[in-house]
C-alpha cells in the first residue's frame, strides 16, 4: 500500500491534478466570457465564421498566456484586451472593416413598425454607420468596448490605457458628437 500512497501524491500526480484543476478553471471562465467575447469581436468584424476564428484565436492566446496574468481579478479587462489586439491584428492585415453591418443593426431593431417607420428606421441606421465610420479608431474601439462587449469604463480604461475619467469623457463627448452628425443632415434646408 506505501507504493500506491507513494503514487498518488507524487509530483507526477500533483501536477496532473494541478493541469485538470487549471483546464476546468479556464473551461469556466470560457463558458462565463465567450458571449461577450463574441459580440465584441463580431461587433467588429460583421461575419459569423470571421468572429468564430478570431474569438477562438483570443481564447487560444489567454489559455497559453495564463500564468501571465497577475490579479485574478483582472481577468475580464485582461481578457478584452487580447481580443482587442487581435481584432486590431485583423484589421492590419485586412485593412479597415465597417464598424456595424446595416442589416444587423437593422434585424435587431423593433419588429412591429410600419412600412413608412421601417424606411425611417433604416434610414436612421445608414446614417449613425455613416457617422461612426468618421469617428478616429480610438473612439470606435471604446464604443465597441462599450456597446458591444457591455464592459464598464473601469475596464475600458485598463484596455485602452487611460484613466476611467477620461474614457468617460471620452465616450460622453463621442456620443454627443454622434447626435450632433445625426441632426446635422436634417438641418439643412430642404432643396
């Protein structure tokens, strides 16, 4: 019996049980973030398989990176940041994508409309991707932090690398000057 006791508590089996103790860990965390994960990176990118291959890609990446992380804590902000560096990896290497696709935004909204609200409403859409297309990349990524991934401004900061404040600030001057470019067509006189 001292072979078997020897066994089980030897290094061997420690770090065996140490690893299936770290996998069923992470397997949580994954099940936990994957739907945030996914509709920021979709957000982003506007293609199912796309988002699928890259939201695979992060989770890769913060399997390996794993023992990196400092503060457990952190974890979602650390998290979102990967995903934020590969999305912008991505674009490199694809050039520029649409932040929102139209028909998306679109399929979400409201159902029970009239003919006459639907072409509003498209309308409406066309012109806020229109508007946040002008927007510098750095506002977009905080919006898509924001809006997409649902994260707080605590969280958006530790990924953008600047105070809460000022990504509130940030995302409150952003969002008025989307309002500002929305009114601004319907301003002008009519010809």
């Amino acid at each position: 019996m001292p072979i078997l006791s020897n066994l089980l508590t030897s290094p061997r089996a420690d770090a065996t049980a140490a690893a299936a103790s770290r996998l069923d860990e992470f397997a949580e965390r994954y099940k936990r973030f994957l739907p945030r994960v996914f509709a920021y990176v979709y957000g982003r990118v506007q293609s199912v398989p796309l988002a699928e291959d890259l939201v695979a890609e992060v989770f890769e990446r913060a399997f390996v990176k794993a023992d990196s992380l400092r503060h457990e804590e952190a974890f979602s902000t650390w998290l979102f940041t990967i995903a934020r560096n590969v999305v912008t990896s991505y674009g490199r290497r694809r050039g520029r994508e649409p932040v929102v696709d139209p028909d998306i935004l679109y399929a979400i909204s409201p159902s029970s409309v009239s003919v006459e609200q639907d072409v509003v409403l498209r309308e409406d859409v066309a012109s806020l991707l229109e508007c946040l297309r002008k927007l510098p990349q750095r506002e977009q990524d905080i919006i898509a932090l924001k809006f997409d991934a649902g994260l707080s401004s605590g969280q958006i900061a530790r990924i953008v690398g600047l105070s809460e404040a000022n990504v509130r600030v940030i995302l409150f001057r952003t969002l008025r000057r989307l309002r500002v470019m929305m009114d601004a067509p319907s301003k002008a006189p009519e010809p």
